[in-house]
C-alpha cells in the first residue's frame, strides 16, 4: 500500500512560503483602510448631530480628526524555510499454491513471498523577502488629496471620503487579473 502526498498540495505549500508574505501585506493595508473608514464613519455621525451636541466649528473638527488618523507605511522584512519530508512504504505480498495427484501419487508445493520496500524525500524551500511602500509614510489627508478629495471641510467631503475609501478597499480585496493585449 502506498500513499503519496499530490503534487498540487505540495506546490501550495511552497506557493503559500513565498507568496503569504504578500497577502499580510495587503491584509494590513485592507485593516489601515477600515480604521480609517471607521474614523469618517463616527465622524460623520458626530456632524451629523443636532441641537445642543452639534458641533460649533465643523471644519476644525474634521481638520482635528484627520490630523489624529493613524499614518500608515509598512515595511515586511522576512526568513521563512519549510522542510518537507515525503515518506512512503510499499508492500507487495503473493502465494502460490499447485497440487498434482494421479491415481494413488499426489503431489503440492506453495510458494509464498513479500517484499517492503521503503524511501523517503526531504524538501527544502528557503524564501527572503522584503516587502516595502518605499519607505513613505501616508496619512489619511495625504491620500484623499490622491484620490481628489484636496479639501475635507465639511459633511459632503466627508460622506466622499467614506465612499472613495470603501471603493479602495474594494479593489483591494480584488484578485488581480493579468492584463491582455
């Protein structure tokens, strides 16, 4: 009986060592992305207050807000190495058996054999990587002026910003298609 590991399985496994690193990374730009949703989000509800809780000066509330926003650069330096051992046992077993007789005369034998043979494979796969945004560091301001939102001054800018930051996120989760010419 022998079991073998699939070779899809093995070549996802040394897929995932080099290629994880690239999905935490995007995961922590999806998560900075949701804090910063998040903090328009309470924001918008904050100005959206009436009465006596309305906020006397909106824009320098916003212009707090945004300045309090966590900046987000990353940088992802790793080692990672897997050691893969592949073991298999095969066994292989059979008997044979003849009798002969005529008239008072008989005769028999058997045979028998078995045979086990065993092997094993060591993998090794070794990945280094660095993972970086360039060193720059990004605040929540900076990129809504990227995405032409230069001035958060009020309850409409905000609502923008919340809807511009969620398409973000959303093409963010996206699995890229390669391009076709």
């Amino acid at each position: 009986m022998a079991v073998r590991a699939s070779t899809a399985a093995l070549s996802d496994v040394v897929a995932g060592l080099f290629v994880e690193p690239l999905h935490g990374f995007n995961r922590a730009q999806m998560d900075i992305v949701d804090h910063w949703i998040a903090t328009l989000e309470r924001l918008k509800q904050v100005l959206g207050q009436g009465g006596a809780n309305k906020p006397k000066d909106p824009a320098a509330l916003i212009a707090a807000t945004l300045a309090m926003a966590p900046k987000w650069s990353a940088t992802i330096r790793g080692d990672a190495s897997i050691v893969l051992r592949v073991a298999s046992l095969t066994q292989t077993q059979g008997q044979v058996s003849l009798g002969v007789a005529v008239g008072p005369f008989q005769a028999s034998g058997s045979f028998g054999f078995m045979s086990e043979t065993a092997s094993e494979s060591v993998i090794q796969a070794r990945a280094s990587y660095v993972v970086s945004d360039d060193g720059g560091e990004i605040s929540l301001r900076d990129l809504l002026k990227l995405m032409n939102v230069p001035e958060v001054a009020g309850p409409k800018e905000v609502e923008t910003a919340v809807g511009l930051l969620g398409d973000l996120k959303t093409a963010l989760t996206q699995p890229v298609k390669p391009a076709t010419s």
